[in-house]
C-alpha cells in the first residue's frame, strides 16, 4: 500500500514541531524568531508554524533581488494572514555591485583565470562560464544570509531555516546560504507531506498553488522542477525508494549496479529510468554537502585525546 499522509496526519506533526519549537526557545532563553520569506511554500509553512506561538515573536524579512512583483505580493499575503510584522530589504543592488565586481576583468574571475593558467587547469578554466549562472545565484543566497543574521544578532533572536528532506538528499541549497540555527522542517518530505501540512495551517492558496522556484535564476526564469527533473511529489517517491534499496549516494556504488537499480525502480515507480538515474547521480555529487562541514578529529591528525592531556 502507498505511503499516505492526510490531514489528521499533518496536525499531529504541526501540534509536536510548535511543541518543540516553544520548548527550545524557553530552554535557550530566546524570544525573536526570524525567518526569509519569499512567496514558496517552505517559508509559508514556517510562518504557520510560528505565528501565534505563546513565548516566540516571529519576523520575516522579504529580500528582494531582481525579483517578481507577484512573488512579493504573495509573500506580503502570507505573513498578513498569519499576522507576522515584516522588514522588506532590496538586495538587488547589492547583488548588482558584488556580481559586477566579482565579473570585472580586475575582479575574481579574472584573477582567478589567470591562477588557473599558472595551474595549467585548463578544463575547468573552460568550465568557469557554465558555472557563472549558478555561482551569481549563490550569492544571492548569501546575500540574503547575512541579512537574516544581522537582523537576529540585532533582536538576539536565530534564524529559522526553510528547508526540507526533499532538498536535503538533492544537495538542493546553497552552503553558507541557506542556512538557518532551528529547522522545523528539515525532515519534511516536500512532495509527500508539506502540502498537507500546509493545508492544515491555513496557508494561502496563493502560496500553496505558487510553482517552486529558488528564486536564484540559475536557469534563467526556471522551476525547481527544470534543475531537480521531477515535480516534488514524484522526486519525493524516487528519493525514498532508493534509500529503501540502501541507496543514499555514499558507498562504492559501481555505475552498472546504479543502471540495474534505476531500471529496477523505474518498473515499479513507472517513470523514466533516465530520470531515475538523474537523481541518483544529484545524491551522489551533492553526499559532501550532507556531510558538511568535514572537520579533522585530533586522533587522525596524530593529536593525543582531551582526557589525556595533563594541565
């Protein structure tokens, strides 16, 4: 029988992540809670789960960066429905300076193709051009990263994280970017779960029916969907049935052996085994980002342990 998640479901997951949110702001000793919001369903799932909660006081901050009209709309509907007071900061020409700067022939990019002669890195200095769109992207990203964490340094208050599972095993975010202190929603499947679950806040239609971008115009005016190759609900279904199959991107997994599983799987998802395999190989380059940060433990840089150590 297929997974199913319905809206007596969906309240009982909202009643426990409010309960524990209020516990680790009483525990912590915090009252802000400050989180992006854009017009996307996470950051409204978010503001459901935080307006109205007894000891926390949300803020969401709307960043605009070469925006839409309408996505800024729907993000102001959102945050007026649940009550939520809001900053609105332009980070557009911020984002202007830094891309234009970091692109000057004086800049990283020149700078950094005249290190990659020095290299004899040829492959990747032809490279760099197809990694632009995605990297200006990034510092969107981290754009609005900093604001959010001056705004909860200047409150005393943390930055709540809008991301999901889906996004999680795609390697989906932007390190150093997207980037929160709590995250409710981190073990949320999107497709599967979060809908529902926004349902059952009361989330606006707007925002629920509102096509998933990252709002990073990798691809120009592109969808979650056009980088991730399935709409969530699907890509949701493919994720969990690999990781059923001991599938989670790490390990000594042969090419062949990952072709069988994706042809396996595709007999019973009934989808494209090529699509299949794309996501396979998104967990397999993005296994580093799950792990991240890697820090060296003492032992293995031929350090002695703490408790040995006489002071």
């Amino acid at each position: 029988m297929s997974y199913t998640f319905v809206r007596k479901d969906a309240k009982k997951v909202i009643q426990k992540t409010r309960g524990l949110i209020q516990k680790y702001f009483k525990e912590n000793g915090l009252k802000y809670a400050i989180f992006g919001k854009s017009e996307g369903l996470d950051s409204s799932v978010i503001a459901g789960l935080l307006s109205d909660l007894d000891g926390v006081k949300p803020i969401g901050v709307v960043m605009p960066c070469e925006s839409d009209i309408e996505t800024e709309s729907i993000a102001r509907i959102v945050l007026e429905h649940f009550s939520i007071p809001y900053l609105r900061v332009d980070l557009t020409r911020e984002y202007h300076y830094l891309a234009g700067h970091f692109y000057s022939s004086e800049g990283v990019h020149g700078q950094l193709s005249n290190i990659l002669k020095e290299y004899n890195d040829i492959k990747l200095m032809k490279a760099l051009p197809h990694k632009k769109n995605r990297a200006k992207g990034n510092i969107k990203a981290r754009l609005r990263m900093i604001t959010l964490y001056h705004i909860a340094q200047l409150t005393g208050g943390l930055v709540v994280s809008t991301d999901n599972l889906s996004e999680l095993w795609m390697g989906f975010w932007t390190l150093n970017g997207d980037v929160g202190d709590l995250s409710p929603i981190q073990y949320v499947w999107k497709g599967l779960e979060e809908y529902e679950i926004a349902r059952a806040l009361g989330v606006p239609e707007e925002s629920i029916k509102a096509v998933p971008t990252d709002g990073l115009d990798v691809i120009p005016g592109g969808t979650d969907e056009d980088q991730l190759g399935l709409p969530y609900k699907d890509l949701d279904r493919v994720i969990v049935a690999l990781l059923q199959n001991k599938f989670d991107g790490s390990g000594k997994w042969e090419d062949k052996e990952i072709d069988i599983l994706s042809k396996r799987l595709s007999t019973k998802l009934k989808y494209d085994p090529e699509r299949i395999l794309h996501v396979a190989r998104q967990m397999q380059r993005t296994v580093y980002k799950r792990n991240w940060p890697k820090n060296f433990r003492r032992d293995e840089i031929g350090l002695s342990a703490v408790d040995g150590m006489k002071i």
